[in-house]
C-alpha cells in the first residue's frame, strides 16, 4: 500500500517494482524499471540480450530466470 493506495508489484532482477497505471517503478527510489538494474542476487547486470548474466543464452529455452534471490530459479524450453 502506498498513501493509501493499493498496488500492482512484483519484482525486476530481485528488486521490488510497483506499477504506476504507466510504467514498472522501483519501490526503493521511484525510478522507472528500465531492465537495466543489476541483479539483488549476484550483482551482474543484464547481457546485452537481456538475459540474466548469471545465466546467460540458454539454447531452445523460451524463458529463464535465476530468480535473484527472491524465487526459486526456472528455464522453460
């Protein structure tokens, strides 16, 4: 709940995000959620391709993530 509001949130590379009706924002700063913040978990920031550092391109794989701390991590393929 923020000023009385309840929120949509969830989290980017293990850092808590609330929607704002327009766009994704970190909780802890307000910032917009660009996908470019490093990951809570081991501190890499996202490739080039967006993938997860930690986990980097994962062949035939239609999504995967590490979790950052805050999920177990999964590869869907």
């Amino acid at each position: 709940m923020r000023g009385g509001i309840d929120l949509i949130t969830g989290h980017s590379r293990g850092h808590e995000i609330y929607y704002d009706g327009t766009y994704w924002r970190y909780i802890d700063n307000n910032e917009i959620d660009d996908g470019a913040r490093m990951c809570k978990r081991c501190g890499c920031k996202p490739t080039k391709e967006g993938y997860d550092a930690c986990l980097g391109y994962i062949g035939n794989a239609t999504s995967a993530c590490c979790g950052h701390g805050v999920e177990d991590g999964y590869v869907v393929i």
